[in-house]
C-alpha cells in the first residue's frame, strides 16, 4: 500500500487557519485533491483561493457539531472515496464551557468518523488531533473514556469533567481511544488511522492558551527544545502520517511536542 496514494480525496477540518491551514499548504503541495473544511466560510474560501493554482480544491463550511454536517460531507464527496483525512478542527480550553469542548472536541470526531466510514478507500490515512492534554489525563479514566463510543453518550462524561481544562483533557484522551478503535475496525482494508498530539503551538489558539494558562507556558519552559512548535512543523508530522509513507503505522498517538511530556515524566509530574 506505501508505494501510491489511494485514489479519491484528501479532507482537511479546520481548515481556515492555524494547524488546519498549515495541513491543507503541505497537502497542496504534495499533489493531494483537496476538500476544505471550516466553521468560517471567508476564511475558508480565502484559505483555498491560495492553494487553487497548485491543484484542485473544494470547500465546505459549517460546525461539524451540527447533527447534519456528516450528511453534508458524504454528498460533497459526490461518490469520490476518502484517500486522506486530516481532523484539526476542534476547541482549546479556553473557548468554551465544558460540554461543548466535549461535543466539539470527541462527539463530533466520532460523528466525522462515523460519516466516512463507509466511503473511506483502501489504503487511506486517517489522523485526528488530539494533544499533549490526552496524556496529562492519564490512563485511570480509560475504562469510562472508551466505553463512550457512540456520540450521543459523549455528554455523560461531564461528570469527570468539572472545568474546561479537565474536559479539553478527556476529550483528547477520547481521540486517544477512538483512534485505536477505529485501526482495528479499518486495518485489514490497509487503512492506517492514528493521532497526533502537539505540544504548544505557535499560533493565535495557541499563544492565548499560553497567556490564559501558566502550565502551558511552564510545557514550554521545561521541554528540551525549549520553545513552541511552528505549526508547519507539527502539520508536518500529520502529513506524513495521512500518506502512503506511513503504511504501516496505525492504531498509535504520535507526540509532537518539543519532548514536554517526556521531561514531565522524568521529574515525575504526569499522573498515572
């Protein structure tokens, strides 16, 4: 399966701006048809306008929470197979209260999930963001985390999410979870599925988290590179992980993150 892409098209969410638009640059680049997705429909078009000398590219916007985006997504396909899927769309704690970061965050990943599913083609790579804070929750929760397959059910596990910091983490460590699901559902079609987890990130999202959250700002401090990524170098990682390149990786979270969670490890700050 690593020696050609999979015929179809590659969907990148969250598109617009920061992580999203960094990923959809790289996939440009690479010679991926592209379909654009984002809540901010000018922002998104303006986002494509830029890549459309390069190859095609197609645009859909609207809130992939809505319970009729999956629905939307399946008819822009118009038939064509899912060859690639970047998921960076999603909301950092300090956007909203806890149980819409969970609807946006994992309720709706599992729905995007779900949506294409059936019109994923063979071959194809699937990466879903998820974040340093999936590791930070640790693996106590795991049990009631993965139990919540179904989007419906995502609005039960407000009860271990007392703050939006604590449901950004469970949220994360669902994409966790789901990633793995999902692997042993697709694999034996070649489908390789997996999760990155950035550290901080330099990007608007990214420096407001700094400022709102003085634990991010120490991540930054305490990681052996001692700075926070450039969004290319993280949509980098994606890329790759969404190509034929990474046939043969599939099921695992990928850390991206300057080595912040490692050096947490070894000063014996992350939870068990």
């Amino acid at each position: 399966m690593s020696g050609s892409k999979p015929q179809g098209i590659a969907v990148v969410t969250g598109a617009a701006s920061g992580m999203g638009a960094a990923a959809a640059r790289l996939m440009s680049e690479a010679g991926w048809p592209l379909l654009l997705c984002d809540l901010n429909a000018e922002r998104l078009e303006a986002a494509a306008a830029e890549l459309r000398g390069a190859g095609p590219v197609e645009t859909l916007a609207g809130d992939l929470s809505d319970l009729a985006w999956g629905g939307r997504l399946v008819a822009a396909l118009g038939g064509r197979k899912v060859a690639a899927l970047i998921h960076c769309a999603g909301l950092s704690p300090s956007m909203a209260e806890p149980a819409r970061i969970l609807d946006v965050n994992l309720a709706a990943s599992i729905r995007l999930m779900d949506a294409v599913r059936p019109h994923v083609a063979d071959g194809a790579g699937l990466v879903l963001f998820a974040s340093t804070a999936g590791h930070m929750a640790g693996t106590s929760l795991d049990a009631q985390i993965d139990a919540v397959t179904r989007p419906e059910d995502v609005a039960g596990l407000i009860a271990l999410s007392p703050n939006s910091g604590a449901a950004y983490s469970v949220s994360k460590r669902g994409v966790h979870l789901l990633v793995r699901r999902e692997a042993i559902a697709l694999g034996r079609r070649g489908v390789h599925v997996t999760s990155i987890s950035p550290g901080i990130i330099d990007t608007p999202m990214g420096r407001q988290e700094m400022e709102t959250h003085p634990i991010m700002k120490q991540m930054v401090e305490i990681s052996p590179l001692g700075r926070p990524a450039r969004a290319e170098e993280v949509a980098a990682v994606a890329v790759f992980l969404a190509s034929p390149a990474a046939s043969f990786v599939t099921g695992i979270d990928v850390l991206v993150d300057g080595g912040s969670i490692p050096a947490m490890q070894a000063q014996g700050r992350m939870p068990g």
